[in-house]
C-alpha cells in the first residue's frame, strides 16, 4: 500500500503556505459556496415551515418533534435501512466474486466479459426502470418474467403492487445496474496485490478458499472498505431507481427516506420538515460512515 | 515560520477572502433574479402533456385569429407530466419564475395556495378591464368560484361534467339496458364479465383518479351533494359509515375483477385505449374525453358507438342523479408578475376567439361562449345538453384534499381494489394526510 504514503516532494510544496492558498483557495471557495452554503441554509429551513410560495415561519424544534411522531418517516427509513443492507451485502459480495474471476479464472480474457458486465452501469436509471417495468409486467401483456412463471405453471404476478415483491424488484434491478462497478472497481484493488506474494504462497500450498481467505482477502481490505462506504452510503441515498420503477408504491410500501423528503419538500410544499427528513438523512449517512470507518481501523492495525 | 512572515501571509489572506465574499454575492445574485417569467418576450404556455387539445388550438389560435397578438408577443408552449405538475408550479413560483400563461396545479390547494401569495392574475377583472367578461359562461365562472376559494382565477379552456361512457354495440350485443341504480350498474358489469368483456376500463398506474372518483361519485348519490365539503369543513370524516360503504362498493368491483386484471399498472393512456378498441364496455371519464373520442385512428369503436350515462343512483341515498361531477379540467391561470398589455391583448383574443376555435378543431367545451356558431357532433351535443341541464354539480374526490391527501389517495387505491387494504383502512390513511 505504497500508494497510500505521501510522496516527499508533495510534502514540501505543502509547507509553503502561499503556494497552498493558491493550490486549495479556489477548490475551497467552491466547495464553500455550491455545498456548504446549501447545505447549512437547508438546515436552517429545518427551524421554519411554510413554502416558497406562503413564505416562512419559524416554528423551533417542532419539525423535529414531528419526526418522531411521523409513522411514515419510520416506515420510509425501515424500507432505507433493509434496502441499504441487502443491496449493499449482495453488491459487494457479486462485485467480489466478479472480481474473483476475472483475476484468476478469464485472467486476460476478461476485457470483454467486464465491458459486458460493467454495461448497465452507464445506462440512465430510467431507461432501466423502464425496461425492468417491461420485464416484470402483466398488463397489456405479460413480461418475460412472468411468461416464465406462466412457462411453469405458475400464475401471472403484479410484482409492483406488493410492496414484498418490488422490494426484490428493486433490489434486482440495482444489483444488475451496480454489480458492473463493484467488480471492476475490486477487480482493480486486487490487480495492486503483488503477484510474487500470491506466488510464494502458492508454493506453500494455498490454494482455492485458502488462498482468497489468508492471502487475498486481507489484503485487498482496504478497497473493499472504499467499497463498503461506496455501497453504504449509495444505497442509504437510493433515489432514482425507485422513483423510476415503482415511485414508491404501493402505498408507501416502497418510500425510502429520500424520495419522503423529495414529496414532502416538492410535492406537497412543505421545505421546512422535507429539510428535517434530510437532516434525519445525513445523521444516518454520517453515523454509519463513522462506524465503518472504526471498525476496519480495528482490523488494519490487527493485521 | 517567523511572525513577519506569518502577518504576510494573512495580508495576504484578505483579498482572497474579499474574493470569495464577491462571488458569494454575485451567485446569490443570480439565484434571486435568474429566470424570471417575465423577460422573455413569448407568451409562455407551460401545460399539462395529458391534454394536448388546449395548446394546439391556442397554436390554431395564432395562426389565425390572434396573427397580430401572436406577432408581437410570439405563443411558446412547453409541457409537463401532470402526476409533476404540482411540484413543478411551487418550485417556479418559489423562484418567482412563472410562466405567462401555466396550468396552475392539480390539487385546488396548490393554486389557491398561488392565489393567496397573489401569484395570479384575478380572471374576473382582467377580463372586465378588457371589455370581454361577457365571454365566460356563468355557470363555468361559478364553478372556477367554487372549486378555488370564491376567487376567479382560472380561464376555462375546459369544462367538463363526468359519468360513464358505454360501447353501444357491446351492451347490445350482451342484451344490457342503460343503468340508473348501482346493483344495475354492478349487474350490467357482471354479465360484461362473464362474457369475456373487462367491464370498466379504468386504472391507477402515475394517477389514482380514475378510480378515487368512483368513490366520491357513490359518496355523493350517498349523501348529497354536499358529501365532500362535508369533509373539507371537518362536519364529516371519510372514516364516517356512509363514506366506508362508499370505499366499499368501489372495492368490490375490484375483488369480482370487474376493473381488469392489473388496474395498478394501467395509466391514463391505456385506460382510454382500452374503451376505444373495444377491450372494455364502460368507462368512467370527463367529457375532457371528447377530442379522443373524435379523433378517428385512435377511436376503434366509432363515435356513434359511443352512449353516455350518469353516475346511478344509489338505494336509499340523499343524492340524485342529475347532480353531475362539474369542472374546468387542469386550471389554466395568469402569472401575475408576467401580465403585461400584451398578454392582455392575447388574453382577449383568447377569451373572444377560443370558444369556437376549441368546438370546431376538436370538440373541445370549454367555458367561453361560442360567438361562432359551430356545428357539433351527437356526442358533443349531448354534453353541451347536460350542462345546459344540470342545476347542481358536483366536485370530485380530492377535490378540497391537501396535496399529501391527495398523493395518498392516489397511491394507495391500487391497493384497495386489488384486497390487499380494506375500506375502512383506506379511507383511515387519506383522513389521517387531511
């Protein structure tokens, strides 16, 4: 992890502090003014209620007492946090096994078959929700899905209203869109691991499960741990793929917290609590950051 | 690092910070004062993409008889989705970037919320100031007063009644009589049925009306005609047994599967494709429907196909039959901060000319008088009658909901027909988002 250590000559252009405002200033004033800014005056809304269209109110802490008795914050952040756990577990775990074998069964055949997967990455969302509504549909007429399910006797299934099964819907349809840039993005941690040390422990005799449990894994922890906060975090912020695919529903059986935010903010006009949701949002986003963070420094300094 | 050098440093600190302020307050700038409606020399018509006769006979319009208005102002049209509408207008007005002319929102709440800011231009005394007041019907003036809060602040391109439209073929074909009453309605239903006919062509895939309003439409042969303001004004509540039973009787034809296999996947587009090719024998629809219904590739069925009849009664209910669902379609409004002289002199062309331009392009009623006569087709006329005839009319189900009511009643009526929610917990949810 040689990558890892700042180069010297770095360090010494750094020490000159004028030559470090005018590297940083720049970066920092945009960063201050597209997303500080925003976010601290969205906070600030979280105090007031009203609509640009009334004007505002300030209203104290009563947008977050109302969170805690809102029924539907709880059950939009039920379906956040059971999404943001399979989706992430299942993203990393496919994205590892692609990686897997693309570094020891394709080796340097598998050029094509990462481009392939790597595809859907690069597709719009909803392009992707369209074409995910088609295969799981039964009116006007059945999709492949349930041609599938009607090949084996099964019956025809509206998979969107039950909020059980455009769950998986949902759930299928990221880690088809996802799975891609986990894979590569793993696949380009492992390629650092020197190859001499793979080598030598193969002729100690590691070899399949041995090899990935001692030898590869601990050492491609650090990329997977990026992945980890990559995946987490991604998925805690799932927006655009629900809204494309099921918008929600049924009901609210498919509301996570952002698209709740986005309708209370938007659609029914009221900024104030719709920034509360976001604050609730990003405490959640920030804890959990923090929390993996700790833990894998735990395991690097074990290993 | 020696102090000399650090004073240097913060000296020179201070105009990067004073550089950092001034584009601070120059971006703000431009979040304040960017994209104001009103600078941008066209007369701006933002509308809903589900009703494309509207601006296509305002564009008729301006090619004809507002050729000079349309010269010095020129027509822009620009679309959106109607289930985006809402948030859309709030966003624009909170920008202060309304268009000239837009579709104001489709729950009441979101425009009378416009109104109260003084967002919109007051119909009634613009029209007045322009010498042609005269040209909006009464009755569609009364209904814009009811349905916005007494204010008049809508033109109204449309105005609808609603109820059920039938295929004349397939009822005879099936030996079926019109219905007056609901168990006829639900008897009619279930021969269609069982002879392999969908019964109702309806669904709630982006929307939730279609169905939402058959609710409302037994509520108020149920009640009266008072069934929703009753809720507005907090005298009744949906969770009320009349308004259950009403929930109910919707719920059931969901279960018998008389509103097809999937209603939850079935939108706007497909509901009236599926009555036009014959797939299902009863629609429940605005006279809105009318230009489709006229327009011959999409229309399988033919217009003389095609009979029309109230929502029946129900046993024992306070309503009566010829107390007809009445409105004006989306909300078609004025940005104020965009009403220029003109935009005025557009709105007179539109308020003299848009009557029979609408009637003679695509059968389109709508709220101003026809000042040149235009020959109709039955159905047409048959609407035009209706309206003539109805003494009282009626709002739709969410109608006086608040946005978030509104959603849910939308979102969940899927739900209530596929089973999966009973009556009493749906109408539990949409009482509890009041």
């Amino acid at each position: 992890m040689g990558s890892f250590q700042k180069a010297p000559h770095v360090k010494s252009v750094f020490a000159d502090r004028k030559a470090a405002i005018i590297l940083l200033g720049p970066a920092l004033v945009i960063y201050v003014v597209v997303m500080l800014v925003p976010v601290l005056s969205s906070l600030g809304y979280t105090f007031y209620t009203g609509s640009p269209i009334n004007g505002f109110r300030f209203t104290g802490f009563d947008n977050i007492t109302r969170l805690f008795h809102d029924k539907d914050v709880w059950s939009s952040l039920g379906f956040t946090l059971r999404y943001a756990l399979v989706v992430s577990v299942l993203q990393i775990a496919l994205g590892y096994l692609l990686s897997l074998f693309y570094l020891f069964v394709l080796k340097r055949l598998s050029t094509l078959v990462r481009t392939l997967v790597f595809f859907p990455v690069v597709l719009p969302t909803v392009a992707v929700g369209l074409l995910f509504q088609r295969l799981f549909a039964i009116v006007p007429q059945n999709g492949i899905v349930n041609s599938v399910v009607g090949f084996f006797g099964g019956d025809a299934l509206s998979w969107f209203n039950d909020a059980g099964t455009a769950f998986w819907v949902i759930v299928i349809m990221d880690l088809w869109r996802s799975m891609g840039f986990y894979g590569v993005l793993l696949y380009a941690g492992l390629l650092d691991i020197p190859d001499d040390i793979i080598e030598s422990a193969k002729l100690d005799g590691a070899s399949g499960i041995g090899l990935i449990r001692h030898i590869v894994l601990p050492l491609s922890l650090p990329v997977l741990l990026s992945s980890i906060i990559f995946s987490v975090n991604g998925t805690l912020k799932v927006f655009d793929s629900v809204l494309a695919l099921t918008n929600g529903g049924p009901g609210n059986g498919t509301t996570p917290l952002t698209l709740y935010m986005f309708q209370t903010a938007f659609s029914y006009g009221d900024y104030g609590y719709g920034s509360t949701i976001a604050f609730l949002l990003t405490v959640i986003c920030l804890v959990v950051t923090v929390f993996i963070f700790r833990s894998s420094r735990r395991d690097l300094t074990k290993g | 690092m020696t102090t000399a050098s650090r004073r240097r440093v913060s000296r020179r600190l201070i105009p990067v910070l004073a550089v950092a302020g001034a584009t601070l307050l120059a971006l703000s700038a431009c979040g304040t004062g960017a994209g104001a409606g009103t600078g941008n020399g066209k007369f701006t018509y933002l509308h809903v993409t589900e009703d494309p006769a509207t601006p296509a006979i305002i564009k008729e319009l301006a090619g004809n008889e507002c050729t000079a208005e349309n010269k010095s102002l020129p027509y822009d049209d620009q679309t959106i989705a109607q289930a985006q509408l809402d948030q859309k207008v709030q966003l624009l007005a909170g920008q202060k970037a309304l268009p000239t002319m837009f579709s104001a929102g489709g729950a009441p709440a979101v425009t009378q919320s416009l109104d109260k800011a003084g967002s919109l231009v007051d119909v009634d005394a613009a029209l007045t100031k322009l010498g042609v007041a005269d040209n909006v019907l009464p009755a569609a003036k009364s209904t814009i007063k009811a349905l916005y809060g007494g204010n008049d602040i809508a033109l109204p391109y449309q105005f609808n009644i609603e109820g059920f439209w039938y295929n004349k073929k397939i009822f005879t074909a099936n030996g079926l009589t019109v219905p007056t009453t609901w168990d006829e309605l639900v008897a009619d239903a279930k021969v269609l049925n069982g002879a392999g006919v969908q019964p109702f062509a309806t669904g709630a895939s982006g929307q939730g009306w279609p169905i939402t309003r058959l609710i409302s439409g037994y509520a108020f042969r149920e009640i009266g005609p008072s069934a929703m303001a009753d809720i507005r004004d907090g005298t009744s509540k949906l969770t009320d047994p009349a308004y259950v039973k009403a929930a109910q009787a919707v719920a059931d034809l969901g279960a018998k599967g008389y509103l097809g296999k999937a209603p939850e996947a079935v939108d706007y587009n497909t509901i009236i494709s599926d009555f036009l090719t014959g797939k299902a024998g009863i629609m429940y629809m605005g006279s809105w429907v009318l230009p489709n219904f006229a327009d011959t590739t999409a229309n399988k069925i033919g217009a003389d196909n095609i009979g029309f009849f109230p929502f029946p009664t129900v046993p024992g209910g306070k309503g009566s039959i010829d107390q007809l669902p009445a409105n004006i379609g989306v909300p078609t409004a004025l940005s104020k901060s965009a009403y220029t002289d003109r935009v005025g002199a557009w709105t007179k062309c539109i308020a003299k000319n848009f009557g029979s331009a609408a009637l003679k392009k695509s059968g389109q009623i709508s709220g101003f008088k026809v000042n040149t006569p235009v020959t109709t087709d039955a159905l047409t006329t048959l609407v035009q009658d209706k309206i003539a005839s109805t003494k009282t009319s009626v709002v739709w189900f969410e109608t006086y909901f608040s946005p978030k009511a509104s959603t849910t009643s939308w979102n969940n009526i899927a739900s209530l027909v596929d089973g999966k929610m009973s009556a009493d917990d749906f109408m539990k949810l949409v009482q509890a988002d009041q």
